[in-house]
C-alpha cells in the first residue's frame, strides 16, 4: 500500500511580473516503510517540495497538485487546516543545520517536552509533568544521547551539531511518526557524525517500520541507506526506481552523469585527468529553459526537447526523457 | 555570568571616568575663573576664594585637581548654585527622584504599549492592519514633543478636564518625603488621605508620561515589528511549526523571548532619546524634575549647576543602560555564557 502519492505537485513564486515555477509538475510515492532518496543539486527544489508535503512553505510559494493522498485518504479535498493536523499527526521533519532549527533561547529539555503530544501522557495533571520529563529523557535515550542531565539542561549552542540533530530526531519520534523526512540532514557534518546519523536513521527504520525520505545533494552517500531514489533537477522529476537501478543502470542522461561524476565511478581514470561531469550549472530560477530544464546541459539534447517530455515507467523505473537510454537501445 | 558582570562593571568604571573628565574640563572652558565655576561662590571675598583654593588644590597639579574634583564628587560635595547660592547635592537629590519617576513610568508605558502592538504588527504583516500601525507609528514619532505637550493639555486638561495640566501632585496633600519618588512616598506614609493622594499624584503623572512616551512607543512599535518579523523568518520558527505546534503556541513559547532579546538590546539607546523629551515635557508640564531645572539653569548661565547637572543625569542613564544589559543577558543564554573566540 502506498504510503503517500503525489501527482504533479507545482510551487509557484509570485514575482512582480511573471510566475516563477520553481517545481514544476513532480509526482511523488511512497510504500509504507520503504526508505527513499530524493536526489538532486542545490536548487533543484527538493526542500521546497518536502516542506510543501509539510505544509510549512511561506505564504509567499503557492502549490498546487493534482492528487495528494495519504494512506489512501484524499487530502486534496481537505480544508488546509485539516490536511495540516492529519500530516502534523504523522509525519515528522528534520532540517539541515540542526542548530539553527532549535530555539536558541530555550532549553534542549523544553523543546523536546514541548513536542511530547500531551493525550499520549497518563496520570493526573500533577503526575503528567513527571511524565512528561520522563518521556523527554527516554526519546534522549532512544535517539543514543546517555547523559541526559547534560543534555536536557543545555542550551543548542552549547551542543555540537551531531547531538542537535539527534535532539531534533528525538524532537521528530516524539509523536512516533509514519513517515521522516530529513531534509539533508548531514549537511555540514563530519563523516563520522554523518555515519552515526544514517545508522540511527536506518535502525529507526528497521525497528520501527518508520518510512523515510531522505533528501540529499549527495547521490553516492544516500545510495547505502535507501531502497528506491527519485532524482530532480531544476524543479523537474527526472528519474525514479530502486536503488539499483538508479546506481546500476541509469536511463537519464542526467542520472548517468551524476553516477559517472562521483568519484567512485572515477577511479580508473588517470591521475590528473578531468572528471567527467555536465558542462555548465543548475540554471538560476528567473531564467528557466523552456521543456526539459536539462536542455542546454545535455549531451542528447535534440529540437524535440523544448517540450517537456512525459514520464515513461519501464516496469516501475520511471524516467522523464525523449531519447533515454532505453529508447536509444543502449541498455 | 561574572564576566559579563565584571565587563559592564568595567565600561562603567571607564564611562563614569570620561564623564566625571568632562565635567571638571567644563569648570575651564565656560567662561569666568574656572575656581568659580567649579564652586558656585559667586560672591565670595578673598579670603574664602583663597580657602576654596586651598581645598580645590589650584596650587598643585591639574591631575590633582582632578584627583580632588573627583574625590568631592563622590563625597557629595557638588558646589553650590551660582544663582540660588543652595548646595547642589540638596537641590538634585529633590528634583531627580521626580525625574526617575516620570521617565521611569513613561518608558514602563511606551515598553508595555509599543513591544505589544509592534508585534501584532508582525503577524499580520502586510495585511491592513499592519498598514495602519506602521503610519500611526509613523505620524507618532514625527510629531514634535512640545506641540503634543500642548495639545494634550489643550484637550484633557481644559476641554476634558480628565487631569491636571501642571505639577506632581495638588498641594493640599502633605507626604513625609522618605525617599523622593512620590508614588512610593505615599504609600509608605501614614497620612489618612493616603489613597485619595495616590490618586491625585497619579492622575498627575499620567499625561506627561503619555506625552513623553509616545515617540518611544512608536520607536518601540518598529523595532518590535522588524525584530518579531526577523524571528518568524528563522529556521527554528519553521521547524517548531513542523512538530505540529499552533501558530499561536509558536509565536508565544518561541517567537515572543526570541524577539525581545533583539528589542531590550535598544532599551538603554532610547532611554537616552527618552530623558531628552521628559526634559522638555518637564517645562511644558512644571514637573518639578531635575530637567527642568536643568533647562533653566543653562537659561541663567548657572555653569556650577550644568555641569553636575549634566553629570547626574548621563550617569542615570548610564546606570540604566547597563540595567537593561543585565536584562538582555537575563533572556538571552548566548550572551550569558562564555563565547569561543572572544
């Protein structure tokens, strides 16, 4: 059973003069429990599109969609106040710079109290403060954080990156969500706090059955901990499937240079030799091409791709691409 | 906490000795002797000019005289006043305490009424009432002092009639004068008409405090709105919305401290802007407070009684700039603690 499925989501920024569509038609699923990637480089909408699923974007984006269920309840027939309460019941957010996502001037144990939903504590109203702290102090615990006295008593500058972000994964398990999504939760860590992040996500995971969507600009570091990958670029969906086809045998020009660009895919090469990588960079939002946004990048660009292509699944890769690797007879 | 204690403790020291360096140079620069100036002995004959000589050091060194300015200064020995020949510290220790009071009160009434609409300003950013806060901000800052004065006692005073135009309270009441800031002074008393004097006095000093007031409540108006705007752009705001909290339990556990922070850091900077217009309201108003007599004091080129005047009332709001420090380091744990690479 799908977990969520999202059909042609579009984020809109009203500029002055025109509308900027910042994603532009992207579709969405999930399987309850599945860990999934979503890939793609700075500016390629992908925080815009979980904070939309979130419903925490500023007023100022607008989005429409043309099918948003949740465990196969349509909530595109919800007022925005309902949709909110049942997505704030079950699903959580983490956020890059876990620091600056907690309250400077309140404590580690209040915040993660604060997020303690209030009908799940037992006891009468003087035992519910007790119960409360205790909570508190066994999500710390849950999330591998031992000193809790430290810890509940601390202000977030006074921690490291790591432990705020396993306080803000402690902060996400309080209402024991269905669905995580991190939202580059490593970024601006050191690898080895980025290990223990990605293990504690994977055991949540497995112990839990909690699905996640990890966001990333990294496609080879999530690549360990996810089953199925979505891949954006610009704003555009293009290319979805498991794990292994995505790494293994990639359809999209795009996902092809990005398997290629890691430095794995590059150890043959010889020293002091280029890396492959696409000419140019990610186009800024005022000045989108028109039809597949890869266009002007693309070593198969070709006339027909000024309109935007159609997704085509080839049993359940999906790729968004007028002349893919399949098409070309290449795989 | 100590060391921030002992820095402010440090900037104080510092700010009190520049102060203390330019009121002893005024004694040279005004026009007249500088032993005069220094002193307030208008009128005195040789003998006592060379007795005040001997006792201020003109003799010896200026770094002495200094030393020996300073020295009296602390042991409250201000001079007298050129014009009413009185002993400074007696005629300061009874205006100011009726300075700290009205411009304690008016900034009380600008913090509580500016801080709050700033920030509803905020949360219905760009919608009309937000428009409308901003321009009566606007016209309330632009207005000037003395014409709000008048109008204010124009309209309440003589057409309403709701409170008196002038003084700190009606001379029927007589109050043991304990420690010189009225309101407290009445209540501590024992006097059978205590409640109808605190009353009086009340209705006394509600109108020059709201005139004062007004052009910090607009300043505090903006400030709260920038700083409450500023808040709810953060990544903490988002993500508290993301745990699943109302908009409302947001802005009240999160937003409101975080924004106060950044509003308090402005409190010593305006108190400064604030003593300026209670000295004006003071005139307008014949509030018996140390700015008026201030004011006059210049009118009369009573040098003795500017610079100690100008002393006392820096070192007040010196002394509340610091307080207001210790309040921003109160609500704000960052600056509490030690910094790395500070």
């Amino acid at each position: 059973m799908n977990l969520f499925d999202i059909r042609n989501l579009s984020i809109s920024l009203k500029s002055n003069d025109t509308d900027i569509l910042a994603v532009d038609r992207v579709s969405l699923a999930m399987k309850e429990g599945e860990v999934r990637g979503l890939v793609g480089e700075s500016g390629s909408g992908k925080s815009l599109l979980a904070q939309a699923i979130m419903g925490v974007l500023d007023p100022k984006w607008s989005v429409t969609a043309d099918r948003f269920h949740w465990r196969g309840q349509d909530l595109m027939n919800l007022s925005p106040h309902e949709r909110k309460a049942i997505i704030a019941k079950d699903v959580a957010m983490i956020f890059q710079e876990p620091m600056l996502s907690l309250d400077p001037t309140t404590t580690i144990g209040e915040q993660v109290e604060e997020a303690i939903d209030p009908a799940s504590l037992e006891g009468n109203f003087w035992q519910r403060r007790k119960a409360r702290k205790s909570e508190a102090i066994r999500l710390l615990h849950k999330v591998g954080i031992k000193h809790h006295e430290i810890c509940t008593s601390s202000y977030p500058h006074e921690l490291t990156e790591a432990i705020c972000q396993r306080v803000m994964i402690a902060i996400a398990l309080a209402k024991s969500p269905i669905l995580l999504i991190a939202d580059e939760p490593t970024a601006a860590m050191e690898s080895r706090n980025q290990g223990q992040i990605f293990r504690l996500l994977a055991s949540l995971n497995q112990l839990k059955s909690m699905s996640i969507l990890l966001i990333s600009h990294d496609l080879e570091n999530v690549t360990h901990w996810t089953n199925t990958i979505t891949v954006m670029y610009s704003g555009q969906f293009v290319e979805a499937g498991t794990t292994k086809q995505i790494f293994k045998s990639p359809l999209h020009p795009y996902t092809r240079a990005l398997v290629d660009s890691s430095p794995a895919a590059n150890i043959e090469l010889p020293p002091k030799s280029r890396l492959k990588a696409l000419p140019g960079s990610i186009p800024i939002l005022q000045h989108l091409p028109i039809g597949c946004r890869l266009g002007p990048r693309c070593p198969k660009a070709q006339r027909k791709c000024v309109t935007a292509p159609k997704a085509k699944n080839y049993h359940g890769h999906v790729v968004s691409c007028h002349f893919n690797m399949k098409e070309s007879g290449k795989v | 906490m100590l060391i921030f204690t002992l820095r402010r403790l440090n900037l104080f020291i510092f700010t009190i000795f520049l102060l203390t360096v330019l009121s002893f140079s005024l004694a040279f620069l005004f026009p007249g002797d500088a032993l005069v100036n220094i002193s307030g002995q208008v009128s005195a004959n040789q003998e006592v000019l060379a007795e005040l000589a001997q006792s201020y050091g003109k003799d010896q060194s200026i770094f002495n005289q200094y030393v020996i300015y300073v020295g009296k200064v602390f042991s409250g020995d201000f001079g007298v006043s050129m014009i009413s020949d009185l002993p400074l510290l007696d005629v300061i220790s009874t205006l100011l305490p009726a300075t700290v009071e009205l411009s304690l009160v008016a900034l009380l009434i600008a913090m509580v009424l500016g801080i709050p609409i700033g920030f509803i300003a905020a949360i219905r950013h760009r919608k009309n009432s937000d428009n409308i806060i901003l321009s009566i901000a606007m016209i309330g800052y632009s207005v000037p002092v003395f014409w709000v004065g008048l109008m204010a006692i124009q309209l309440f005073s003589i057409e309403l009639s709701m409170f008196p135009s002038a003084g700190q309270i009606s001379p029927v009441y007589e109050i043991e004068r304990q420690y010189g800031i009225l309101l407290i002074d009445i209540l501590l008393s024992d006097s059978n008409y205590k409640w109808q004097a605190f009353s009086d006095a009340t209705s006394h000093l509600i109108l020059p405090a709201a005139v004062i007031a007004l052009a910090p409540a607009t300043i505090f108006i903006r400030l709260a709105r920038t700083a409450m705007l500023e808040v709810l752009e953060t990544p903490y705001i988002r993500a508290a919305k993301a745990k699943g909290l109302s908009f409302a339990q947001v802005v009240y556990s999160h937003a409101i401290r975080n924004a106060l922070i950044m509003i308090v850091r402005h409190i010593g900077l305006q108190f400064a802007n604030l003593i300026t217009i209670a000295m004006i309201t003071e005139v307008i108003f014949s509030w018996p407070g140390i700015g008026r007599w201030l004011i006059e004091s210049i009118y009369q080129r009573d040098y003795t009684a500017i610079q100690i005047g100008l002393l006392v009332l820096s070192s007040f709001i010196f002394i509340v700039h610091i307080l207001s420090d210790f309040l921003y380091a109160a609500l704000n744990p960052l600056a509490r603690g030690k910094k790395y690479g500070s």
